[in-house]
C-alpha cells in the first residue's frame, strides 16, 4: 500500500537523504484472468482504471501498456486545460473534466502541479471576432466561464503580445477563460497510476497487445506480450493506434492517424505568465515552470505513425508566433516532437460501446485529448462499469457516423484542427 | 518533409502537393439502394493501416495532376507509383506493432 505524500513524509524522508521513497506503483506479472482490462496506459487509461477502481467497485482489473507509462501522447501535449468548446454536448464534457481538474491533485495526493493561468484564444478578424462571440455566449449558456476581450484589454491581460502582429497577424481581439490553464502531463499518468495502484489496479508495462479474441461477437481475452490474458470487457484506450486495435476486434473505425507536433524553446526566467492560443495560424505558446516556452504547431496533412512530421508545418507556427512575440524571436528551440493524434471526421471523440460485445473504444481525442483526461476516464469507467454509456458520453457514440448526429467541433472548438 | 516523385514533373517537395485521402474507394453505383450503415462505411470509414496505405495526390503546385501513391505510414517510403484507375502493383506487407 502506497504511503500518503504530505509535508511529513517529505520531511522524514529528507532525513535519509530521500533514498527510502517506496515505489509509487507495482509492476506485477499479469494474471490469467481479469474482470476487465484496459489497454493503453496514458492519461486516459490510468484515469480510466482509477475510476472503474474508485467509482465501480472493479478492483480485480489491469492495465496493460506497450511502452512506459503517459509515454505517449500523455508525454507529447502541451498540457493546456480548458473547456470553452461550443456545443452543449462537448461543452458539458470538457467542462465535467475541469472541475475534475480543479479537484485533482487533491482527490489523487499528487500534485498535478494545475495552474489556472488563464487561456486566450486571439481573434485576428473582425469575423473571427464574430466567431469569438458566438462561442462565449455559447459558453456562458452552459456555465462556463468566457470573457470577450477587447483589442486594449488583451494587451493589459498579456502585454507581451504585439497587438500589430507585424502586420499579418494583427490581434483585434480575443475570447478568455481564466479557468483554463497548464498541467503537469507526466504527474497526471504517474498521479492516476499511483491512486490506482493503490486500489489493487494491476499495472503492467512493456506489454504489447498482438490479438484481441473474439468469439461469436463476444470479446474472450487478449493475447499479449507476456501472455494470454482471459477477461469479457476490453476497454481500448490507444490515441494514434486505435484502427489498428479496431482491426484486431474486427470492427471499423472513422479515424485517421496523423503526427501533431510540439517544440519546447530553451528555458528563460518567467516572462509568459498565460496561455496564448491563435486558432487561425494554429500557434500556442505557455510558458512551462522549467521555464521553457512550450509550442504546439498543427499536424501533418496525410496519415502517418513516424512519430516526427513535416518540417513545414512548425514552420508556419513559429513564424506566426515570432510576429506575435517579437520578444521571442531570438529564443532557441530545445527539443521538438511529434505524437500520432487519433483524429475523426467532427473533430470530436467517440467514447462508448462498439459493434463487439465486451469492448469499448474510447478514441478520437485528435488534437485535443489531454485537457478532458479525467473527465473522458469519468465517462468511460462508467461505460465500461455499467455496459451503456453515461448521458455525458451517450452523444459520442460510434453509431453518430450512422445516425449522422455529427458534433461538429472543426474550427468551432477555439482551434482550427 | 516528403519527396514526392510525381510521374509528370519528377521528385518535387511534399508543399507542392495536396492530399487526397485514400484510394479506390468507388462511389456506390446504386445509392438509393443503400442502407445507413453502408453510406455511413462509404463517406466516414477508412483504412488507416500502420504499414502500406493507397492514397491519392495531386500536385497541386506542379502539373495539376492526380496519381496514386503506395506508402508505408511508418518509414514514409513511397512504395509506388501509379495512375489513377489502375490497381496497385504487388507491394511488400511490413507487419508493425
């Protein structure tokens, strides 16, 4: 059992030089037989495993992962949270994830190292001002906090920005969410790990999945790395890999998989205290607390698993964002990064049942998984749990291709995806 | 970046090109005759392999013209090249975890 982290233990481990720290989780040989296994261990796996763990009363279960925990796109995001998403059905979910979020580091006795810095999405036309607009009334319909910016008051809110945007990106305004903010993405896989862990959740690592079986549309167990592993529910969990998990269940998804990439700059004394996103040239920047500038750029335009991606691509970011900071342009890039993004054809995900008995998917997250981690695991713990999906996720079901109750979010979402 | 060997204009800069998406998938010759579920495989559903994938290109900034390209989606090794219309030549079957 997992010792409480709290100023004491800090203390009392300072005095053996922080040598004795128990390991956070065990890394147990999987059993024959689980009552339901999730495969992926990023941020939405573990915080799946936790709840079903925590919420469901399923404790006899296990995650397994190909590589390292949140070695994935868990690891690769640029960490921002926010839930200022313009229909009601993402609206509700994202926002579901924030109050999570607001409770995390608290609920898990890790610190997430959450930061409500604040999330500006500019307006660089008088119709993307329009399109600002509409989304904040949006959000402020659903209780979530919005705020219109004038063109001064971006410039009080985050004065580093030149508002010119030397000429081809002017700034004319923007949409704020002071409730949005930065995570530390590695503390949410290790946070949700360790808190599982700590409920009897079966973690195992470097444990590839070769083969899902199925028998007469029923899901019997995985074959895995480290052997078969009998369970009826199958809980699919992977971002960039889910076609390629669908393909081994049988089944067909609408996702295609393509890098998103990321840069970090060297890091420099605290001189971004927001976060700044420009849908339109598809540019963010936030500042982490190693005190690099973090940067997402877009992604690829075909599909691809070489976790890298076109050199153009942050390109185009970079030059968008030294003429929005010009303060910035002689920074230097540190380290720069892609992950395989699992992206739909609405931009939105699909967490829910699938045309196997006994698996779940939960996928889809494209561009923009990392701020709904607790929330899409709430959901799908529940999915899994219970065998229907809750009211939250019942909207993003795979059957909405079908039905064609599409949840558009394509630029609508406060990002061109 | 890819380099593109585009069969008209010869190796060109992936920015040249515009993507089409994947290949061979043929408008259904009878669509009143389809069912949700085979509209909804038709305009929303697709391969998405890790290893060989056939797609469509069009250069876009170049001769204009479209042709299919066999791609793996891991090395980005453009396999082949061939006209639009034309079944793909025999390809290798990489197998990738």
């Amino acid at each position: 059992m997992n010792k409480r982290y709290s100023i004491f233990s800090l203390a009392r481990n300072a005095y053996t030089r922080h040598e004795d720290w128990q390991e956070a989780w065990r890394s147990p040989a999987p059993k024959a037989r689980y009552d339901a296994v999730i495969i992926g261990g990023g941020g939405h796996g573990l915080a799946t495993a936790y709840y079903l763990a925590k919420l469901h009363g399923m404790t006899n279960i296990a995650v397994v992962e190909r590589g390292w925990l949140g070695g994935g796109n868990t690891g690769r995001n640029t960490t921002i949270v926010r839930s200022n998403y313009l229909w009601d059905e993402s609206a509700a979910i994202y926002e579901h994830a924030m109050k999570l979020w607001e409770g995390l580091s608290r609920e898990l006795n890790y610190n997430v190292m959450f930061s409500q810095r604040g999330v500006l999405n500019l307006a660089h036309s008088p119709s993307d001002m329009r399109e600002v607009q509409r989304r904040v009334y949006a959000n402020r319909l659903n209780g979530i906090d919005s705020e219109i910016l004038n063109a001064q008051q971006v410039k009080e809110f985050c004065p580093q920005i030149d508002l010119r945007g030397g000429g081809r990106y002017p700034v004319v305004g923007a949409s704020l969410q002071r409730r949005g903010g930065t995570a530390r993405h590695d503390a949410v896989a290790w946070g949700y790990a360790r808190a599982a862990d700590a409920l009897g959740v079966d973690i195992i690592q470097e444990c590839p999945v070769h083969g899902i079986k199925v028998v007469d549309g029923k899901v019997r167990g995985i074959e895995t790395a480290r052997g078969y592993i009998e369970t009826p529910k199958v809980g699919i969990v992977v971002a960039g890999h889910s076609s390629v998990l669908a393909e081994m269940a049988g089944f067909r998804l609408p996702v295609q998989s393509m890098p998103l990439q990321a840069l970090v700059s060297e890091p420099v004394k605290p001189t971004l205290d927001c976060v700044v996103m420009s849908g339109a040239v598809h540019a963010y920047v936030s500042q982490s607390d190693k005190g690099e500038l973090v940067i997402g750029a877009g992604v690829d335009h075909y599909i691809g698993y070489g976790q890298r991606g076109s050199q153009q691509v942050p390109e185009e970011t970079i030059s968008a964002i030294c003429e929005l900071f010009p303060i910035f342009r002689r920074m230097r890039m540190m380290r720069q990064w892609g992950g395989i993004v699992d992206t739909c054809p609405d931009a939105s995900p699909i967490i829910g049942k699938t045309p196997v008995e006994g698996i779940y998917i939960n996928c889809g997250w494209g561009t923009g998984g990392f701020k709904a981690t607790p929330g899409s695991g709430w959901v799908f713990a529940h999915t899994v749990a219970c065998d229907e999906p809750h009211p939250l996720n019942a909207p993003f079901s795979l059957d909405r291709y079908r039905t064609g109750y599409l949840i558009d979010e394509h630029g609508a979402a406060a990002v061109a995806h | 970046m890819l380099l593109i060997p585009c069969p008209h204009c010869g190796p060109r800069a992936e920015i040249e090109f515009s993507y089409g998406g994947e290949a061979h998938i043929a408008r259904p010759e009878e669509p009143d005759e389809l069912t949700d579920q085979e509209w909804s495989d038709y305009v929303f559903m697709r391969r998405n392999p890790k290893g060989v994938v056939l797609e469509r290109w069009v250069h876009a900034h170049g001769c204009r013209r479209w042709f299919n390209a066999a791609r793996d989606t891991v090395t980005y090794e453009i396999l082949a090249i061939y006209p639009m219309g034309q079944n793909p030549p025999e390809l290798p079957e990489p197998r990738y975890l």
